[in-house]
C-alpha cells in the first residue's frame, strides 16, 4: 500500500491551533519526522504569530525573542501554511476541521489570568499583569486598556516572573526602554509616570519566591530606581530553611536579596520594594479611585502536602497606592466543541491525547500542547519537550492505526471554504511583509521593530 496516511501520495493533514511557541513546536516536531510526510496548516486568531514571544516577553529582553527566528525557520519549511486572522470556532469550526484534518492540536496557551477574589479587585486601575503586559506589548485586543500612571505607588501582587517583568517596566526610564520594541502608546503614558514606588508583594516568605536569578539580578541594575528589601523579612522560618537546602538557585534568589538590604538607599528617584509574608485583602477606593491596599500579615505552616503554606495572623497593613496588577498566575480558557478541564484551566488529556470528559477516553486525531495541556508553568523552551511528547504520541496512535482519515484531505478544500465565507486569511507571506514593515520602521529609530497594532492598519501594509 503506497498511499495511506503518512505516505509522500497522501500525506498527513494536521491542523495546529494557535500560533505561540508551542505551536511551532509541535509543527516543527511533525515536519521533522522522517517516517512519515506530513504538512501543517496553523490557523492563529490574531494577524501576527509566535503567541507570547511577541505579546508576551517583556520588551526589554529582545534575548528571548530571538526565538522567533526558529519558528520563521519552521514556517518556511514546504509543508507549511499559515492562516493568521482566521478564529477557530468562529471563522471555522471544530466540525469542518476534523473534515479537512486527519490530526488536529492544540496550543492555544492561557490567555486568561486568576483573581485574588477580594473587595475593591474591580475598581478602576486594578488590573490583571496579563493585560498589562498585553497593552505595553501592542497586543490589539489591549491597546486602549485605561492604564491610568498619575498615581505615586503600585503594588504588585505576586512574586513570579511577570511580576517581575511588569514590577521593571513601571521602574525604567524612557531611555531604557525607548530602543526596544515596546508600544508606542504605553512608552509614551510611561514618559508621563507619576509611580514612584513599586511594591511587589508575597504572600509567602523569601524562601518561596518564583523569580529566577537573572530577575532578581536585573532589579540591582535599574537607572532610576533602587530596590529596597527589609532584612527583617528575610529571616527563614526552620521549614523553609530545610526546604531550601542543596536548592542553588533558591539560595542565589536569597543572596541577591540579602545584598539589596546592604546596598539600601542610593538616592535613585524610584524604589522597587519587595515585601514578604503579606496577602491583600482588600482594596480600597475612594470616589471610584484606588487609594491603598490592605493587606494581612501571613505566617507560614508546613502543609501535610509538604508544601510550606501561608496562613493568616488576624494584622493588618496598610499601603497607599493608585495601581494594583495582579501576578497571581495566567488561566487557560475553552475552546468551543473542545474539552474542557475547568477546575485546572487545561484541555485534560493522557500524554498530549485529549480526553473525552464524559467517557474518560481519548478523541482519535486531537491532541494538545503547551500551556494549554500542562497549566502556565516554565519557561518558553519548556514547551518543545512538551510538544514533541504530544507530537510522539500522535505519531504513535497514526502507526497503531488509531487515527482516523480525514473525509476531505485537499489542502484547497480549506482555502477555499474559507475564502468562500469572505475571511480575510493572512499566510505567511504576507506576514512576512508585515513583519518586514515593523522592523524597517524600527531601523529609522533604533528599534528591533515598531509593532504595528490595529489589524486595520497590518492589513494596509498589504495594500488593503
Ligand atoms: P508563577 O511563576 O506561577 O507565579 C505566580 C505568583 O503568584 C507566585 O508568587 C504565587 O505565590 C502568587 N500567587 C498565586 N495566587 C496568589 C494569591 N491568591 N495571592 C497572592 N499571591 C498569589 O506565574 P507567572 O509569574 O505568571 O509566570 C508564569 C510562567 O511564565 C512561569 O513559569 C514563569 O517563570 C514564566 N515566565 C518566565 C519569564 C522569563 O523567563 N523571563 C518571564 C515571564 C514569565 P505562591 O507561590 O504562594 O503560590
């Protein structure tokens, strides 16, 4: 048999939902197998791809973004298609994939956040750090966020990376930012800041931060802003001590911090503080304006998990503040006709297989990758191994003969169909000229790229 699924006479259609790093991943993982011929089409909601590369990483750490030049590597391999601006569920259907697609995966990532669940969280000026994020990385859906910098003090809540990210942004001047390829719009309300002091607040103690060490490194390096740790809040309980021994980095984390309080004050005209043992607990507002947070002082308690948690001592602080970001954790969010594992925000599934919630079994030719599979965790090269185990499994089920041929494997059937129903796909050539704009605009400036925001206005550079 010459022409069965997987054969260079007809070979396997996978379709890959959503165009962030995992995504590539698992495309790159599948044009890579040499057992089998395969093609990819990738159909991502928003015009541009590469997900949280672009939207994501902070600005000011271009390093991380040189990624991107993999996943071009990828998008240029023969058996690639791009279909930027095409929204899964709405400009097509799970229905009409599984017709055209003997494979469908998705990688859809979390593009939703938690809450804190306290009064005041809906005021004005509260704001999740994923939006934030998204507004000063020219994310479409973002730019008109109402990021209001008047204020003298934001608080941070949360002690991983995009608390972080976000706690530096508000702390760097103009200067450092200015050559990267944050949004026009957010470096000039930026230019405006009024924030002064920027409080990054755990609700548990140093020795459970979620920073890495380059993080906590950068924080001693900033222009305009000093960072102050109080070396009270420093003092390990036994259980996190005991935790902590033989962790290098963890102690590396504590080392940094210890150094901040020698440094202490420097004069600088901004501070990042980080404080410990703090959750809020309510934000305060006056004439539909935030003026403080109150927070109660934890302490911490050995879980019989193991884990060392933070519980509540009945006292209370309070600090003045204008702008609250919560940096509590990304979400993942359902897709329609998917499955969908709420409770954990991840399409559930055994090895990168989706399962059927109602039966427990897995879905023939659908599968799963990144965030969306295993929960917001790890960095962006975490998702190729995750990928190609999701990759593997589906080569795996294509052997055993678990995998059902699509009825209509064309690759113009799809083209077509949506070209019929009047959706403007973008491929990949014509990003490539979008992608070619933002980064000759970048030249005349000094930037890696100017990004260009509105879909109407990407849409222009294509003579639209
Ligand atoms: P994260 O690393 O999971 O950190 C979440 C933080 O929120 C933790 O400090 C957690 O504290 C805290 N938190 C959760 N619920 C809370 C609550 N109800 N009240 C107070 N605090 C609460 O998540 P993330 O910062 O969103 O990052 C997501 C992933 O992206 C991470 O793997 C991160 O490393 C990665 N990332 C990497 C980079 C980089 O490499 N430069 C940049 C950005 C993001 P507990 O520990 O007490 O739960």
């Amino acid at each position: 048999m010459t022409n069965h699924v997987g054969s260079p006479e007809r070979p396997l259609r996978c379709a890959v939902i959503g165009a962030g790093p995992s995504g590539f991943y698992v495309a790159a993982a599948i044009l890579k197998e040499t057992g089998h011929t395969a093609t990819v089409d990738m159909f991502e909601r928003l015009i541009a791809p590469h997900g949280l590369v672009r939207y994501g990483v902070a600005p000011d750490h271009a390093n991380i973004k040189a990624v991107a030049k993999t996943y071009d590597r990828t998008a240029a391999e023969p058996g690639f298609r791009y279909f930027g601006n095409v929204a899964f569920g709405e400009d097509i259907t799970h229905e009409e994939l599984k017709r055209f697609y003997d494979v469908i995966f998705y990688t859809t990532g979390a593009q939703s956040d938690r809450r804190l669940n306290i009064p005041g969280e809906d005021l004005p000026n509260s704001m999740s750090a994923t939006e934030f994020v998204a507004w000063y990385n020219g994310h479409p859906d973002y730019k008109d966020l109402n990021v209001d910098l008047s204020c003298e003090a934001a608080i941070v809540v949360g002690v991983g990376n995009v608390a972080m990210d976000v706690a530096r942004i508000l702390a760097k001047s103009v200067d450092e930012l200015k050559g990267t390829d944050i949004a026009d719009h957010a470096l000039a309300a930026l230019a405006e800041s009024n924030i002064k002091d920027i409080y990054v607040v755990a609700r548990r103690g140093p020795a459970q931060v979620k920073f890495t060490n380059a993080e906590i490194r950068e924080m001693g390096h900033l222009e305009l802003a000093d960072t102050v740790v109080l070396d009270r809040e420093l003092r390990l309980d036994r259980a996190s001590s005991a935790a902590i021994e033989g962790d290098t980095a963890m102690q590396k984390n504590l080392d940094y911090l210890r150094a901040y309080t020698e440094i202490g004050l420097t004069g600088k005209p901004r501070r990042v503080h980080f404080r410990f043992l703090l959750s809020p607990t309510e934000i305060i507002g006056e004439d539909g304006k935030i003026v403080a947070v109150k927070l109660e002082r934890n302490e911490l308690r050995p879980a019989v998990s193991g884990d060392i948690k933070a519980s509540g001592t009945g006292q209370f602080e309070t600090i003045p503040a204008g702008l609250i970001l919560r940096s509590v954790g990304y979400k993942g969010v359902p897709l329609p006709g998917v499955p969908f594992d709420k409770r954990n925000g991840v399409i559930p599934n055994e090895v990168g297989r989706v399962i059927d919630l109602d039966t427990g079994r897995t879905i023939a030719g659908e599968y799963v990758a990144g965030w969306i599979k295993r929960g917001p965790t790890g960095v962006i090269g975490t998702n190729k191994p995750d990928s190609v185990e999701s990759v593997n499994s589906m080569f795996d089920d294509l052997q055993q003969g678990k995998i059902p041929p699509a009825a209509e494997p064309d690759p113009a059937a799809v083209t077509a169909l949506l070209q019929a129903r009047g959706v403007r796909f973008v491929t990949q050539e014509a990003w490539k000229q979008i992608d070619a704009a933002e980064v000759s605009a970048g030249k005349e400036r000094g930037k890696p790229r100017v990004k260009i925001i509105d879909k109407a206005a990407m849409l222009a550079v294509l003579g639209e």
